[in-house]
C-alpha cells in the first residue's frame, strides 16, 4: 500500500463497538475490528464511523502477524508490552548481527575502530646442529596475535521532542509565567504542555489527556441543530475550582464544552450548525487535547491523586488508562502531603508498585538538602520541623500544599534531572556572555501556542510582565531557532520598568522579524521611548523624542539575526550581528522596556546593560548569542 503508517493496534473491540465509539483515531492509525477483521484508517479528526470501512484484515494470533486484503503483511504491536511479534523480533536480531546486510552494515558504522593487532608470537625453536656443527637455521615467525575486540558506541534513546505534563493544582500553579512545566521548558529547551487544572482528581485528569474519555447524556436525548444544550458528564473533564470550556467533540460532533462552576451546569456547543444527531444514550466526549499529536506524542508526567488521595485504586486506574493512551515515556511522580489532610502514602506506595520504573517521588527529594541549593534557598528552624513531620518543606510552599515560586523551581530541577539520567534530554544553559547582564530575560523554550503572562530575569530584578490576557505574547515553533522562541506584535507586548532613565544604555536580542517589506515600518523593539524599526525594507532606527534618527542602509529581511543598540550620551548606533550597520543620536524618554507593540517579531533572549558595551563585546556578545539559538 502507498499509505505510511504511524501505528496498528487492535484494540480488541468488535466492530459494533468501534463503530459506536467516538474515540478518534491518529492520522494513519489502523484501527481493526477483533470479530470481523474489518479496518479503518485514522485521519486523526474523525472517528471511525465517519471513516471508510474496509479489510477484512486477516490476524496470525500465534505469529502476531496480519495480513492485509492485497497481500501486505503487518505486525500488531503487543498493547502490554508495546514490543513487535517474537518471529519478526528474531529475524531482526539475525539481520542486525549480519554486516552483509544493509541493517547490520548501519549497525557496524556505529561500532567503534577496530583494536590494534597483538604482538608478535615468539620465535621458533633453534635448527639442530648439523653433522659440520653448523647451526640449523631460525624456525618461523610464530603466529600473530589476534585483532583487539573493537569498541561500540553506548546506545543514545531517542531524543525528546516534547513534554506534556498532566495533573491538578501542583501542576497548574503559575502557569504562563513560573509554573514547573515552564521551567522545565526553559531547563531543557524542549515545548511543554502544561495539562494542569486546579482541583481535579485523577479522573477528571485523565479526561482532558485521553485516556479516560467522559461520557455525556444530552438533554432530550439529541444534539441540537445549533446553540448549548445542558448535559451531565458520569466524570466532568472540566471540574475543579473555577469555570471553563474546552474544545472537542461528541459523536462525532465538534463543539466546546463549558461548565458554570457556581451552578455546577454542563453546557455542550456545537461549532457549525448542522442536522440535529439522535442519541440513544450516553456518548463520550473527547477533548481537543485528547487528540492533539503534540499532547499524545510528548513524553508523559503525571502529578494527579492529591484531590482523592483516600482513592487508592481510583488513582492508579485513572493513571494506568493515561499511560496506555500515550507515549510509552512517562514520569509518575508521588503527591504531595497536605497538613491535616489525607496522606498521600497509600496512593504513593500503590503507584510505586504499579509503575515501579517510572515512579518518582519528589515529594521527598523536596525534603533534601539538594532540593534547597537548586532553589538557591538555605533551610529553616521551622523547614526542618517540617521535614521531621514528613511535610514539605514551608519554604518551598505558598499554602499548606501549593508550591511556591522556589518549590516549582525545585520541582522542574526534580524532573528535568531525572530526564536526563534517562538520556531523554539535556539541560539547557543560556549561552555565556562577555560581559555581565545588568537584566537577562529568557523568552524561549516556549510550546507552541503558549501564552506568556510575565518572564521572570535570567539576571537582575525587573519582570517582564503583560497583563491584558488578549495581548500576551504566544510561543512558536520556529525551525530556524535551537529553541523556540516567543511572538510579539502589533497586539502583543511584554515589558517592564527599570527605575531611572539613563543616558548610557546597550540592549542585545536575539530574534527575527516575520515580515520585512512593509514601506510604513513595523515597530519590534521600543526601549526606553527608542523605537528600533523596519522603514521602507530598511533597518534603522528612530527616537520618539529628540526627533533625530539612526539612519542605516542595511536592507531587511526576515533572517534570525542579533540585534544591538547602544546609546552613549548624544550617540548611538545600531548592529545586526556584531557588525554596526548605522549611527545616530537618540534620547530616552523614560526607564520603560518594552517588546512589542508593532508587528511580528519572534523573540529568544533579551539583554539590558546600563553602560555602553565596546565595539569588540557587542561582536562577542552577538557571537556567542548567535551559536547557542541560531541553527
């Protein structure tokens, strides 16, 4: 078949079951019937009642092998081992270990040189003396040793190229801004997905990430042609402490579900008007998250059962069901002990049990003197009372359980350690500078689509912060970047206040315009009232008081490139990659910093020095800038 396949499971379902089902498949997912054989490829959108039917597929139960109606063979992946059938891993195994073979030669490139020869053998014995008493002639060489054993390189896992984290209030806290998923982010440099809602249980965690699908009776039994109707949910994915909504599906049907947390009322909404759908009983309901690749291919962590701890069974079900939907790479980490309330113990020790290579317990490491030199904290008096009673520590804590700032911090270091024992990743470290920042803010490491509240400095003390909700700056993937980097534009903007105006001032980013040909300009940068500007297909610059302008000739384009501007006294000049492309005068008009407010910039690192960098730093700041974001 000319079809690529992502996957084949069988999901041991009879086709009555698949049909009925609203679960949707991934793009190219083979999903077969266990009675009739009959298959349905995904389209990753609709369910496979929408999806054409065909086969029949014809299953070796004693090979794991399937056969499809032309002929094509198939493995089926083992749903509880996720390992391919014993027949073809054996004739891997043989075609692996022979360099005859494309797969064994692969395999022998990445061995090591072959070891040096071993030393000669030692010479043969003496001649016999002849009857003149002359001496018999030297034996042979003995034979060479044998070639030295040569070296194989370690295995190295796959690399990760996303994470999405899943769990209550832990995990929601601080969300665009420091919550532990958006530290982890910035520690490795990979997009996370930050699956957090504030006091759910286990269940309703697993309703959002899929592998627990919600199942919703419609009132008058139909949905509607248009408009909300009220429905009751046997598991709410929405409940918790505040309203929401959220983006899915029903039957098929595309729409949002929202819940009124004050009259505990679940609305459903379809998003295009259409025939009204009869239903003849509950249908599931499933998320947008449930179905986005990035969500279900990312590596799983999982911090739910804090709101339900006494539900011990409850809680390793819920995370067995978002395990086997998922990506076979997860993290589990222990709940956290809550002051008066119920321990989390049996909880912990029953997801020991049932995931004991993937369990992690934080809660604990929090309570070491490793947990405190990661936050750059020293313990307390009363820390310690704390760590005696088993709790975490009050100075990793807002509250009697919710972590703050220094406890998400702690918390990322936690998990983005233990990825990298597991080889998964490797820790972030922003790319040295020659000179120090008097304010550093790190604007990347951002998943796609992600809303940025505020950035906290990589160095200093001010806040880069957006408080309009609808003007917050988003991630993107950019594959131009080694990590991703943050929009602004004409509505979005993020900034702060650095005191005092200054005279003397130098201000490195790193970053790239998205669109270079518009001849009214597009404002990307505004520091202290300068605005560093697109003119006509032109770098340049101009300065909102003063009235005089940095004149360049350099043409604009949309490349990645670092940009510095540096001010000194009545001076200033522009550079695009150490290089300076224009000169000028410009003058503050006050201490705000601000990126943003004109069109698309996508935005990594922002440097502010209160003094005028030299001609031979701005070139080694740009230098060094350039090799740790720019591919």
């Amino acid at each position: 078949m000319a079809t690529t396949f992502t996957r084949m499971l069988q999901r041991g379902t009879t086709e009555a079951e698949i049909l009925s089902s609203s679960d949707v498949p991934l793009a190219r997912e083979i999903v077969v019937a266990s009675d009739t054989g009959a298959f349905w490829i995904g389209d990753g959108v609709d369910p496979a009642s929408a999806l054409p039917k065909q086969g029949p597929i014809t299953v070796n139960q004693e090979t794991g092998m399937a056969t499809l109606p032309e002929g094509s063979i198939i493995p089926l992946v083992d749903q509880t081992t996720f390992l391919l059938p014993d027949v073809m891993r054996a004739a891997l195994a043989m075609t692996l270990g022979d360099p005859a073979t494309v797969e064994g030669a692969a395999v022998a490139k990445t061995r090591g040189p072959a070891g040096p020869a071993g030393p000669a053998g030692p010479a043969g014995p003496a001649g016999v003396a002849g009857p003149a008493g002359s001496a018999g002639p030297t034996g042979p060489a003995g034979p060479t040793g044998a070639d030295g054993v040569a070296g194989t390189q370690a295995r190295t896992p796959a690399s990760v190229t996303a994470i999405a984290c899943w769990g209550d209030s832990i995990t929601e806290i601080g969300v665009g801004t420091d919550s532990y998923p958006d530290l982890l982010a910035q520690l490795t440099g990979v997009p996370v997905y930050n699956g957090g809602k504030w006091g759910q249980s286990s269940p309703q965690v697993g309703a959002r990430q899929g592998g627990i699908l919600a199942q919703l009776t419609f009132s008058g039994a139909q949905i509607p042609t248009s408009g909300s109707v009220t429905v009751t949910a046997d598991i709410n994915p929405l409940g918790g402490s505040y309203s929401g909504s959220r983006l899915g599906s029903s039957h098929g049907v595309p729409g949002t579900l929202s819940w009124d947390q004050p009259s505990n009322t679940l609305t459903f909404s379809r998003t295009t008007p259409g025939a009204a759908v009869p239903l003849s009983g509950a249908v599931k309901f499933v998320p947008a998250d449930a179905t986005s690749v990035f969500n279900r291919e990312a590596v799983q962590v999982f911090a739910a059962g804090r709101n339900g701890a006494q539900d011990v069974t409850g809680n390793v079900n819920a995370v067995r069901r978002m395990v086997a939907y998922a990506n076979t790479r997860f993290l589990v980490l222990s709940v956290l002990p809550w002051a008066g309330q119920v321990s989390p113990d049996a909880t912990n020790y029953a997801y020991l049990e049932a995931f004991p290579e993937q369990y992690r317990d934080v809660g604990a490491w929090l309570r070491t003197a490793a947990a405190a030199t990661s936050a750059g904290i020293t313990f307390t008096t009363d820390d310690q009372s704390d760590i005696d009673a088993g709790l975490t520590p009050r100075s990793f804590r807002q509250d009697d359980v919710h972590p703050n700032a220094a406890g998400r911090r702690a918390i990322a270091t936690f998990v983005a350690n233990e990825m990298v024992k597991l080889g998964w990743v490797s820790l972030y470290i922003a790319p040295a500078l020659p000179t120090a920042a008097t304010n550093r803010w790190d604007l990347s490491g951002r998943a796609a689509g992600q809303q940025i509240a505020s950035v906290p400095p990589l160095t200093g003390t001010v806040q880069l912060t957006q408080g309009t909700v609808a003007s917050r700056p988003t991630g993107v993937v950019d594959s131009l970047f080694k990590r991703n980097p943050a929009l602004v534009s004409s509505t979005t903007s993020i900034g702060g206040y650095l005191g005092a105006t200054p005279g003397i001032a130098t201000v490195t980013v790193v970053g790239r315009l998205t669109d270079a040909a518009d001849a009214n300009g597009k404002l990307f940068l505004n520091l202290l009232g300068v605005l560093l500007r697109v003119n006509g297909a032109k770098f340049g610059t101009y300065a909102t008081s003063g009235g005089a302008a940095i004149n360049s000739t350099l043409t604009a384009d949309t490349a990645p490139h670092v940009f510095t501007l540096v001010m000194s006294g009545a001076t200033a000049a522009l550079w695009i990659d150490g290089v300076k492309v224009g000169s000028g005068t410009a003058a503050p008009s006050n201490g705000q910093f601000n990126v943003g407010g004109g069109a698309g910039f996508e935005v990594l690192d922002l440097v502010y020095n209160d003094s005028a960098l030299s001609d031979a730093n701005v070139t080694s700041t740009a230098t060094s800038l350039r090799s740790g974001y720019v591919k």
